[in-house]
C-alpha cells in the first residue's frame, strides 16, 4: 500500500490542480507527502535481499496476462527516492508563473509520478506507459513556458524522444516475442527467468535495438543534440526533472532489462558500446568547453557525465554496474542542484551569457555556495557522492578483461574515459569563476540572496550529496544484492 500512494500521489494530485484546486499548494503538499513516504520506504527496506517489496499487483487483462504490478528492489528504491528528492526541488524553485499556473504544476508532477511509477513497474508494459505518460509533459512545458528558442527545442526533443520510444517499443516487442509461448507473459520477473531460453542470436538483435532506443532517451552519441538544445529552453524545474530523474529511465532499463536478460547481446555489442561512450565523454565534453552559455555548458556537461554511467553498464561486472546505479542517483542530485541555481540567476539577470555574468557570489553568497557543490560533485570530488560512483566504474571497467602484461580495450578505454574528469573540471571550475567569481557587473549590485525559503531544497539536494559521498556503504550494499544475482545467471 505504501509503494502504491507514492505512485499515485502526483497523478491525483496532478488531477486535483487541473480540476481547479490552488496550484502551488497541492504540488508542494503532494511533493512533500511523496518524500517523506519515499523516506519511509528507505528506512524499512530490507537491504540485504535482493527481493522486490512492496509489491502490490492487480488484474488489467487476463487474456493478456497484463497487471498492474508495482514493487521494490534496491535499483529501484533508489530511482524512487531520487525522483522524490528532485521533485521538491522543482516544485519549490518555481517562481511566479505568469500563465497557465495550474497547468504547469501539473505537468511537474506528471512527470514524477511517470518517471516513478516507471521505476516501480513489475510490468513491461506499465514500464513503458508510465515513461510515455511524463515524455508528455516534458514536450508541453518546454514548448509552452520555455525560454528562448522554446518552440524549435520542443519539436526537437518530441522528435527524437518519440523515435527513441518507438524502437524501444519494437525492442520491448521483440523480447516478449522471443519467450517461448508457455513462458510468456508482461511481467519482468517471469520474463527474466525465461530469458534464458532466449539465443545467442536473437539476444544479440534485441540488446542492438534497446540499446538504441534506450540510448536515445539518454541522449547517447551520436543521438545527443536534444538534450542541450532543450535543456537551454526549458523552464528550470522541467530541466530539473527530466535531466535529473526522467533521463535516468534509459540507464534504468538497460540495467533493469538489458542486462539480466540479454547477457550474450551485451557482451556481443560491448565493443560498439565503448566507441559510442568515450564519444560521450571526449567529444561530448570538448563540446561543452566551446559553450559560452551556462544553460547549455550544464546541457552538454549532463549528456558527458551519461558516458560514464555506460562505462559502468558496459563492464558487465559487480563495481561496475553498482558505481554505474551510484553514478545515476547522484549526477541527478547535482544536475538538479546546477540548473535549480542556473534558473535563479537567469530569472534575475535575464541572461545566461558567461560574458554578461561575473562576481554574483558577492551578492548571492548561498547560490554562489550552493552552486559550488554541485559543480565540485560533477567533477567527481572526493566527499561527494558522484566520486563514489565514479571510482567503482573505473576500478570496475578497468578490472575487466584483466590479462597479465597487455591492455585490454576495457583498460583503453578507462584510461581515456580518465580524461573525461580534466574536461570536466576545466569547463565547471571555468564557469563557476564566470558566474560568481570576478567582477561584478554594476547592473547585479542590488541582488539579493537567495530567500530562506528556496534554501531548504537547496539543503536537501547538497544534503544527499554529502551523506551518499561520506558514507555510501547503504547504496553499495542494497545494489551488490541485486547485482550478484544478475552476474550468478547463466549467459
């Protein structure tokens, strides 16, 4: 019952403010509910079990064997508590809106209830409802209440982000056709312990064509140019939320579907794998040193650090695939925490132009504070919770494959995915001094800090932070558990 009213918390309360209910209070009441319980699901997990809990199932077609089945494991609690985390924070920093009030809080928490109940599903084809219904509001708040360039960015991302559902809709397809007749059925479970009566042939068609669908909700090279562009010109909170959260699903379904059920298909394409993510790390990050807009620095910076997180998926092994989980949960803490203060100052200064900016730390001395953790946890700092996930991909990438006296291409590969951190701390290390550091322009004098009010999400974002970065052994000892019993299957 717990898990089933985080679920529906923020699409009831999604409904209420549509049917006319105050906006601002609903979504924060329904934010704040969802936390707390999130919270409390945490507390009473059982860590060491690599069960699902929680779990609540009912009968939608019998004919087709579809239910609606929701529960918890610790991947999934995981995204579920980043979800909640995030969806304060968005909620909170949204500032006055000057149409449509009411429309706009709903989409928020349609996008969080989407993205969790898309986490939570047991069901494959909940899994991919859930994840279509928070694409829809995505497109609408960027279109509708986005910044410049709002309308081409919309189309953009509904474009490719529509593709991208489409094949993964062919691959889901192609998975649940590949099952032998008696053993099929929509829910995950059963479809992993059948999946090994899946061919080395067709695993490897079906990991190509979900990796590809996937890959294009995660902004994966060469399908990245939607996530800057609408990243740029979406309203703060939607850019929290879909970077954040909604852009974990990708990651989460390959590691959810993927990879326990297409071994043979994962390991076949690894090597394509490798090209495309130190695409995403070398190019990616060299790209976001050429910008000269914070809005789009921090876009690019969010499709760079995903290269990463497939290094994880791509070693195929304990630390691997738990730093890659790790990584996710954090870089959505940060990137929310990056555009939250990114948001603040564009609404105060109307511009995201590095050379407009300069010296705001003096008068905004929390945001400048703020915005320092968030880029010291993007670069992966020691102390911070992206480090911890950082250091498992690379001792995880670089251990596969290990021969005696030769480099394998997991060891290549690491070794250039290393560079990845100079880039970064290049482009976040030059932006905080642009932003905040410096000379003031005498426009910014008479800023004010950020009001008590907004600091709270602010706590709570770098609070996670620091907590996962000092003591992350909770996280590593629930993903070991769910990990050990994929690397145990047969291949």
């Amino acid at each position: 019952m717990l898990l089933l009213l985080i679920v529906l918390c923020p699409v009831v309360a999604a409904i209420l403010i549509m049917a006319g209910l105050p906006a601002r209070p609903i979504a924060v009441l329904a934010a704040f509910a969802n936390f707390f319980m999130a919270l409390t699901a945490w507390i009473l997990f059982d860590s060491g079990s690599a069960e699902f809990q929680y779990v609540s199932s009912f009968a939608v077609s019998i004919d087709w064997k579809i239910n609606f089945a929701i529960g918890l494991d610790g991947l999934s609690l995981l995204m579920v508590l980043l979800a909640a985390i995030v969806t304060v924070g968005a909620v909170w920093f949204s500032g006055k809106i000057d149409k449509y009030e009411n429309a706009f809080f709903a989409c928020l928490l349609l996008i969080s209830g989407g993205a969790i109940g898309a986490f939570a599903s047991l069901d494959l084809f909940f899994f991919y409802a859930f994840h279509e219904l928070a694409l829809i509001p995505t497109f609408l708040l960027i279109g509708i209440w986005g910044n410049d360039n709002r309308t081409a960015a919309a189309w953009k991302i509904t474009i490719y982000l529509a593709l991208g559902s489409f094949i993964l809709l062919i691959g889901l397809i192609m998975l649940y056709q590949s099952i032998p007749v008696a053993a099929r059925s929509f829910d995950i479970r059963t479809l992993q312990a059948a999946a090994s009566q899946i061919g080395p042939g067709a695993q490897r068609n079906i990991y190509l064509v979900l990796l590809v669908g996937f890959g294009i909700l995660v902004s994966l090279f060469p399908f990245h140019t939607w996530a800057p562009d609408a990243y740029a010109a979406a309203p703060a909170p939607a850019a929290m939320l879909h970077a954040g959260v909604l852009k974990k699903f990708g990651l989460y379904g390959l590691l959810r579907i993927a990879v326990p059920m297409l071994p043979e298909g994962a390991r076949y394409w690894t090597n394509l794998l490798l090209v495309l993510l130190l695409a995403n790390i070398i190019y990616i990050g060299l790209a976001t040193l050429a910008q000269r807009r914070l809005d789009r620095m921090l876009g690019y910076s969010s499709v760079m650090h995903m290269g990463y997180i497939f290094l994880g998926i791509a070693s195929m092994n304990l630390l691997g695939l738990t730093g890659a989980a790790i990584l996710m949960f954090a870089h959505g803490l940060s990137i929310a925490l990056l555009f939250a203060i990114a948001g603040e100052v564009r609404a105060r200064t109307k511009t995201m132009l590095f050379s407009e900016l300069g010296g705001l730390a003096q008068v905004m001395p929390f945001a400048g504070l703020a915005f320092g953790f968030g880029a010291f946890a993007a670069i992966g700092l020691p102390g911070l919770a992206n480090f911890g996930g950082e250091i498992l991909i690379f001792f995880g990438a670089f251990r596969n494959g290990f021969t005696v006296g030769n480099f394998h291409v997991f060891q290549v590969a690491t070794v250039l995915a290393l560079w990845g951190v100079v880039i970064s701390a290049v482009y976040m290390l030059r932006a905080y001094r642009q932003v905040f550091m410096g000379t003031m322009d005498e426009r910014w004098k008479d800023f004010a800090d950020l009001r008590s009010g907004l600091r709270f999400p602010i706590v709570l974002l770098v609070g996670g932070l620091i907590w996962f970065g000092f003591y992350p052994q909770p996280l590593v000892r629930m993903l070991s558990a769910i990990f050990q019993t994929y690397l145990q299957q047969p291949p």
